[in-house]
C-alpha cells in the first residue's frame, strides 16, 4: 500500500475516526476503491477496539459518499451538456424531484440499479424541453422507481428482451415463460421470478392477461409483457445513459 493508504489504517489520532470528526479521513477514503474501503474496515473491525458500531457507520458514511459523488458529476455533466436547463427547479416537479432524490440517496443508500433508475426519472422530468404532460408522465415513473428493488428492475428488462425475442407477449404459447426469463437472467431461479413480477405487475410496468384476468392468483404466470408505460421506463434508463455518453 502507499504511505496515504497506510495512514487510513493508522491515523494519528484513532478516535477522530470513531467521532467522524475528521474530515480529511472520509476524504481518503471516497478517493479509495470500494476493495480498499473494505479492507482498512476489515482491518480496523479486527484491531479488538470494540468500536463496531462506530465502524459501520464510517461504512455506511463511505458508501453513502461515493452514492453522492457519482451522482454529483453525473449532474454537473448535464448541466454543461445543457440537458437540464438552468432553470429546472423553478419547472414543473422540478424542486420537487430534486428534493426527493437526494432524500432517498440520503436515507437509502440504494444500490447502483436502483440510484440508475432513480437518476434516469429525475432526468427525465428535468430535462431540457420537456412539455408538462411529459413531466408529469415521468413523475410517476420516477415515484416507482423508489419502490422497485434490483431484482425487479433487470426482471423489468428482461421481460423486454424476452418480448422481443417472442413476439405475441402473454399467452399459452408461452408456458415456460417463468424458466425461460431466469435463464435469461442467468440465475434459473424461478421462484425469483414469481416474487418480483408481481410489483411490475401492480405498478402496470407489466401486464399479463392469465394473471390480471385471474384476479393475480396463478402461481406460474404464462406469459407477460411490457406495457407502453414499461417501455417509457426503459426507454428513460437508455436516455439517461446515452446523455451522459455523449460528449459535451
């Protein structure tokens, strides 16, 4: 490791970590990767101080930190992309959304799918030339996106791709949709599936007649497919990305 590396282990005065008094120690540590982050945790965990709580919560202060770095740069490069206008705040949902993002980046700390989506619907009700009707639209995708997990969020794709590569969505001719999307998932793991379709399914990302129809009691549905208020959600995650990579 190098000297600066080091000096995490071991600062001069161990209790400024405890305290979190030190500014200069969560400095060093947002500069760290997550793989050195968790080694000087590891190590501090083991040094026999007994401070464990006050180390998860340095834990969580780095992780929340990097979750607010990220997306501050992401947001400066919108802003000099002149994808958000200057003033977005003052627009429809705009204060509003801006709010309710860092609240749940703050309190949640939620993981890279989740902030992405979270990202993607606050820049689509922000963005520059948006009409009303279309902020309005995204606010609601942006108050799902809070409610989605993980899981759920790469189900929602990969009932997309799964759309795709069978055209035709719900029906019969689909009884193995549940095995065919785990495996497109990569994890075979049905009863995942049947856990997470059903917030796509009360949050109308997703739609499928047998279980709809049914009152939402089969336990293997046989098909679903992405409803236009789906796609818009993904089309704002391919938005969001491509903004970002486009130069300024």
């Amino acid at each position: 490791m190098s000297e600066e590396e080091i000096f995490i282990i071991h600062p001069k005065d161990p209790s400024a970590i405890i305290r979190l008094q030190d500014p200069t120690i969560i400095e060093q540590l947002l500069e760290q990767p997550m793989t050195v982050i968790a080694e000087v945790l590891a190590g501090f965990f083991s040094s026999g101080n007994g401070y464990w709580a006050a180390g998860c919560k340095l834990a969580q202060a780095a992780l929340k930190g990097r979750v607010f770095q990220q997306f501050a740069l992401e947001f400066k490069q919108l802003r000099a992309k002149g994808a958000i206008p200057d003033d977005f705040a003052e627009k429809k949902y705009g204060a509003k959304t801006w709010v309710e993002l860092m609240t749940t980046l703050d309190e949640e700390t939620p993981d890279e799918d989740r902030a992405e989506a979270l990202k993607a619907m606050f820049y689509a009700v922000n963005k520059i030339n948006s009409t009303d009707a279309e902020r309005i639209l995204n606010y609601q995708l942006f108050q799902i996106s809070k409610e989605l997990t993980s899981g759920e969020l790469l189900l929602l794709k990969a009932i997309a791709e799964f759309n795709t590569m069978h055209p035709g969505g719900a029906g019969p001719a689909n009884s193995n949709f549940v095995r065919e999307v785990s495996k497109l998932l990569g994890h075979n793991v049905t009863a995942l599936i049947r856990k997470d379709i059903r917030k796509l399914l009360t949050t109308s990302l997703v739609a499928s007649g047998s279980i709809i129809g049914d009152g939402y009691s089969p336990s293997d549905p046989t098909g679903a497919s992405v409803t236009d208020f789906g796609h818009q959600f993904i089309e704002n995650l391919k938005s969001y990305s491509a903004v970002l990579k486009k130069p300024a």
